[in-house]
C-alpha cells in the first residue's frame, strides 16, 4: 500500500472536522454553556492567583506577573490536548462496546483516524483567555516584543502542548489492558493544573520526577524561562522541544501497540 | 419500616463502592499528589512571605485547613449532577420517578453507601493522619461535637445546591458545562483551594454571606478553634442552618416547578 502523504491527511481531516462541528452545532445551548463553564474555570484560576498575591507578593523569586505568565503558558499549552485529542475520553468505552473495531478497517493511519472523529470548540475560549494572560503579563513585565520572540515563544508553545498530550494517550491507552481506565485518564489529567507552578518550589525527588517521569515542568515551567529569563536559561529548557517530541513519539507507539493488539469483543 | 427502605439503598451503594476497589487505589495516589503539591506549594509561599503569620494563619493553619477541606471535599462529593445529568439525558430518570420513593430522597440514599466508604477510607485516616503529625494543631475537645453538627449541616447544604444545579440540567441538557460551573464556584467560594482568611475585604464579607462557605469553611473554622466563644458557635451555627432550610426550600420548589417541564427521549 501507498503511503500517504500530509496533503492527504490535511484534506481529510477538514473534511471529519466539518462533520463533527456540524453535528456539534445542533446542540447550540450546550456548546454555549459548556463554553461559559470552560471560561468560569479560567477565571477562577485567575481570581485565586489574584488572592494568593494580594497576601503575598512573590512566590519563590517568582513575582505576579511572572506567575501569571507562567499560567497563561500553561492554559495556551494544554488547549491542543484538550480540542484536538479529546477523543480519547471515549475510547474506554469504545473499546468495551467493541465499536472501536471500526476504526481498524480503514485504510488510513489508525490514531490519526481515532482522533480526528472529535474536535472539541470549548478549548477555544480557553485559548484566547491564555493568550490574553500572556499579553497581559508580556506588556505589564515590560518583556521585548520582537519577531524572535513570538517566533521562540510558538514554537515552544507548540512543543510543549505535546506533552499533556502524551500523557493523555498513554492515559487512555491504559484501556487497552486494564477494563476501568477512566481513573488512569482522569488522574493524568489532574497533573495539569500542576503545571502552573514554577518546578523549583518542589523537593529535589519531585523535582526529577516532575522533569523525567511525568514530565509536567516541561508544560510551562522549562519553555517560559527562555522567554522570561532570557540571561539564565538552563540547558533542559533549549531541550523540552526535543523532549516534547520524544514524549509525544513514545505515547504514539504505546497506543498504537494497544490498538494493534486489540481483537474486538466479538459483536 | 420506612427507615428499611433507605437502608437498602445504603447497602447497595456500599456493596457497589467495594466493587471499583482499583479505582479506589488511583484515587488515593491522586489525593497524595494533590496534597504533595499543596504542601511545597504554600512551603513556598510563606517562605517567600518573610513573615510566619500572614492574615491570621500561619503554614500549619494554613495546610491544616486545606489538607482537611480536601478530605471533606472527596466526602461529601456525590457527583449527584452528573447522576442526575445523565439520568435525564439517557431517560433513566423516568424509572426513577415511578418509583414509590420521592426522587430527592431516593438519589440522597442511594449515595449515602459511597458517603460512608468515603468517610472511613478516605476522610477519618487523613484526619488522623493530620492530628498525629501536626501534635495538637486540630484541639480535642467540644470543637469536635461542633464540628460534626456542622458537617451534617454541610452535607445537607451541599445536596441542596447539587440538586439545584442538577435540576438546571433538565432544561439545558448540558450536563458539563453545568456542572463545572459549579464546582468552580463552590470550590473558590467555599474556601476549599485558598482559605477564606486570605480574601480581600469587600470579596470577604460577600463570601460570609453566600451559602458556600458554609459547606467547607464553617466545619473547618468551628473545629480548629479549640476554645470558640459561643457567640462564634451560634452564629455559625445558625448561618449554616439558615442555609440548610433555605436551599432545601428552594431546591425542592425549582425541581417541583420544573418537573412539568421534563420532556424524556425514549428511556
């Protein structure tokens, strides 16, 4: 067989992704509530930074404004995962009924197609609250604006989604050996909102584990140093782009490996 | 004979809660994680503070609330929206209305299995746990009457509120959206991520006068203080009973009101 090519793939992902947001559409009141929810959240996340630094001015050489920046990386960053592989929230499920079957039948890349089927609107009002946090702590730091920058800081936002998105595919590929994975899914998912913080207020052991195990430092804390700390950048923060593939890779092959193994439940 | 009926349904929920004993473990490691953080997080904190006591609380008070309102939190939490959510989404809640039972009563029962595996397996040890290390920062004496009163109160508040936004559901058929809107909001306002010592002024007298804060922050304050005034005690008290009676009122008239309104797909 012919391997496919990116256009292919393009092309056919536009054409799933119109059918998902058409058949999202009808339900209008949901997706307007579940976009409010998604926004009440941020918010939320935003006024506790705001009490927090009200009693306290800095948080480990960390000032306000730093932090916030630091969280409006992270929110930017974990939006890929939550439109674009939200999918894989389903699969538990999928797998059980044995309608996951299905998706083994076709001639195109297996996760690519497993993916592609849901895109998840809600994690735009996510985005633009992430990237207006961004602007809001650039400008209020007094940080350079130049093209470098913003090219430094895309590329290391790109590189950095890839990592809650590995974690989740592994999460959810856990389903393919274990029956309730929900939990495994559920729990990777919490790390998240540990990604905010600056990985230095931790002990040396979570320190490593929060850098080579489950690798959530590299969600906002490592790429934003390059951006907010340009004269000491340490060497792991040039590396996350590298890290963020290596991940992404690894959880590709793990849930490949699950899915190639799967032989249906019959029906 | 009446009480038998209930009692029923408490079996039934412990039995089912034995059942998921792998989620039960996942859960746990998810709280200890949840805990580590909050533990170097506020480390960091007050370190940067340069003070011991800030708005009153110092770190100990400050870990020894929250690890506490966490515990509470995975106690009293029954999810009784998604339940509810998904009972009317999928039709199932018909069967239930038919039952001889009042369908608030029936729902609160049918949690009360899971409320007291999670009190001894999860809520009791952490309390324990908190008392030992922190040697006399959680005083023995009548606080803990006090607080027990208050928790009763507290879960009562809590299903109130559950059922009122779980009665939303009917009309919006948006069961996420819905329910994270909630749970941010009781979260924040209930003083269960930041305590409500630390809030700014205006925001702080606003919070004592929403329900929320009676349902994390009214137990917490009544069992941390060893010797509180009876003042204190009454109007904590009564606040939180003023709560209890008004969301019970409340809840049941919205649900009454709207069931006229169900419309059911297929069941």
């Amino acid at each position: 067989m012919k391997r496919k090519g990116l256009r292919f793939y393009l092309h056919i992902y536009r054409k799933i992704l119109a059918q998902d947001i058409k058949s999202k559409m009808s339900y209008r009141a949901d997706f307007i509530i579940s976009t409010i929810g998604m926004i009440f959240t941020n918010i939320s996340g935003f006024v506790g930074f705001w009490i927090l630094f009200r009693n306290f001015p800095s948080i480990n050489g960390w000032s306000y404004h730093e932090m916030l920046f630091l969280y409006g990386f992270s929110l930017v960053s974990i939006t890929p995962v939550q439109c674009l592989f939200d999918n894989n929230w389903s699969l538990r499920q999928q797998v059980y009924s044995g309608d996951f079957i299905k998706y083994c039948f076709r001639p195109i890349n297996l996760f690519f197609y497993y993916q592609s089927e849901v895109f998840d609107i809600k994690g735009l009002g996510q985005l633009a609250f992430g990237i207006g946090t961004i602007a809001y702590s650039w400008s209020r730091i007094g940080l350079a604006f130049t093209p470098l920058m913003l090219l430094k800081l895309i590329v290391f936002l790109i590189t950095a989604s890839l990592i809650m998105i590995a974690l989740q595919n592994a999460a959810a590929a856990t389903c393919f050996w274990i029956q309730n994975s929900f939990y495994v899914l559920d729990l990777a998912f919490r790390f998240k909102d540990y990604a905010k913080y600056p990985v230095t207020i931790f002990s040396t052991v979570f320190r490593f584990i929060f850098t080579f195990i489950v690798p959530i430092a590299f969600i906002a804390y490592y790429p934003s140093l390059v951006i907010l700390r340009p004269d000491e950048i340490p060497l792991l923060s040039w590396l996350s782009p590298f890290i963020g593939i290596a991940f992404f890779f690894v959880s590709y092959k793990i849930w490949m490996r699950g899915a190639t193994r799967y032989s249906g439940t019959g029906s | 004979m009446k009480a038998k009926r209930y009692l029923a349904l408490t079996r039934a929920g412990v039995i089912e809660a034995l059942q998921f004993r792998a989620s039960f473990i996942v859960m746990v490691i998810g709280n200890l994680l949840y805990l580590i953080v909050v533990y170097f997080l506020w480390k960091a904190i007050y370190a940067s503070a340069g003070s011991d006591v800030v708005s009153g609380m110092t770190f100990s008070d400050t870990l020894v609330y929250l690890v506490l309102a966490t515990a509470l939190f995975n106690f009293m939490e029954m999810y009784a929206v998604w339940q509810m959510g998904r009972d009317i989404q999928s039709g199932k809640i018909v069967l239930d209305l038919l039952k001889p039972m009042e369908y608030r009563r029936y729902l609160f029962w049918s949690f009360t299995g899971t409320f007291i595996m999670q009190f001894l397996f999860t809520f009791l040890p952490t309390f324990i746990v908190v008392a030992a290390v922190t040697h006399g920062a959680i005083p023995l004496g009548i606080n803990i009457l006090y607080f027990m009163i208050s928790v009763v109160l507290a879960v009562s508040i809590n299903y109130s509120i559950d059922f009122f936004v779980g009665t939303i559901c009917l009309y919006t058929e948006s069961i996420w959206g819905i329910n994270i809107m909630k749970q941010v909001i009781v979260l924040l306002l209930s003083g269960a991520t930041i305590p409500i010592a630390f809030f700014p002024e205006p925001l702080k007298s606003i919070v004592y006068y929403l329900p929320f804060q009676s349902i994390y922050n009214a137990p917490l304050s009544l069992l941390l203080d060893g010797s509180p005034s009876a003042e204190k005690v009454l109007t904590t008290l009564g606040m939180q009973l003023f709560w209890c009676v008004a969301m019970l009122i409340i809840s049941k008239a919205f649900w009454k009101a709207s069931l006229r309104q169900i419309t059911v797909n297929g069941g």
